[in-house]
C-alpha cells in the first residue's frame, strides 16, 4: 500500500451553485452518475459526468477525515490532475439536519425532488458515520 508521501493527489473543488463547498487536495473522489458510481484517482483520462438528483459525492483529502457531500445535480469533469464537481446544491454530511431529512422522507406530500434531496442527504450522513 501507498504511503501518503508518495500517493499521487489530484485537486479537487466541490461547488455548489450558492457556495464553494470544498476545495483541496485529494487522493480519491467517488461520486454516483447517470452512468453509475464512479471512483477517480490521479491521471485518470479526461472526462465529463452528469451527477444523479440526490447522490452523493465522497472525497479522501491528503489530509483529514474522509468528506460526504449530498448533491443534487449538476457536473463534474475531470482531468489528469483536477476533479471539479459544479452542483446544483450541495450539502456536507456534517450540516445535515438528518431528522428533518428523515420527516421528508415520512412525508406522504413530499415533492419527488424533495425526496430525492432527503434521501442523499441520509445517504451522506450514513457514508460518513461509516467512514
């Protein structure tokens, strides 16, 4: 196994369209597409990805704990050396309010996008408890 010292990094910035979520350097991000789940390292070839309403997004820094973002939408391209992930709205795992998440998700009235939003946001939550 690879020590951090001679782990390739990428750049990686997670933003969503109100705010800069997360930028920084990172040796894996994962992250659900249209396509599937994806897992990106250093000098993966180019690519541009469509993000699902309400996935998630999870990030391992060179440094720190691992980041779960809920995302709902939007982009990421990624390069040799960069991931940018541009969505719609974001939400890391630790700003998650998971009861009212959870009343959502119990809500027989609830939007389909409400829903969806909800059950990234759980999903977020459950990665990084788990981490």
């Amino acid at each position: 196994m690879a020590t951090e010292s001679n782990q390739r990094t990428i750049t990686v910035d997670l933003v969503a369209v109100e705010r800069e979520i997360w930028s920084g350097q990172a040796t894996f991000v994962s992250a659900q597409t249209t396509e599937g789940q994806i897992g990106i390292m250093a000098g993966h070839e180019p690519l541009l990805g469509q993000l699902v309403e309400g996935g998630t997004v999870s990030i391992v820094p060179t440094e720190g704990e691992r980041i779960v973002a809920a995302v709902h939408g939007g982009f990421f391209s990624v390069t040799a050396d960069t991931v940018r992930v541009l969505a719609e709205s974001a939400q890391l795992a630790g700003e998650v309010d998971v009861e009212a998440a959870r009343k959502v998700l119990a809500d027989g009235e609830a939007s389909e996008v409400e829903l969806r939003a909800a059950q990234a946001q759980v999903r977020a939550v459950e990665a990084a408890i788990s981490a």
